[in-house]
C-alpha cells in the first residue's frame, strides 16, 4: 500500500496529477477535477503528449490544491 503524495493517505488505488507529476489517491482525484484549472491543465497535458513530451512535469499545482 501506498501514500497520496498530496493528503498522505493510505490508498490502493492511484492516478497522476494533472497538475503536477504527484500520485494522488481518488478523493484528491475528485477535488482535482472540480478545479476551474482542469479542463486547462488537461488539454494541455494532451497537447504535450501528442506533441511527443511524455515526461511533462505538468502546469503547476494550484495553491488552494496543496
């Protein structure tokens, strides 16, 4: 079992900030995509991706996020 980079809770399940390169259980994953900077922070994600830079370090974590 792993911690949340961002809470620190204990969690089996994880995904990728889009935000930044942060492993986030799915209660953060649920506040991150309520943030009004997702939908940006996500299309730009794909536009790095298709771009070819699979190692995008993200827009940066919103403070009210941390």
């Amino acid at each position: 079992m792993r911690k949340c980079d961002r809470c620190g809770t204990p969690t089996h399940t994880m995904t990728m900030s889009y935000f930044n390169t942060q492993m986030i259980c799915t209660s953060c994953d649920t506040k991150e995509r309520k943030h009004p900077q997702f939908e940006r922070a996500q299309k730009i994600e794909l536009q790095q991706c298709l771009a070819g830079n699979l190692n995008f370090e993200g827009v940066g974590l919103p403070e009210d996020l941390k």
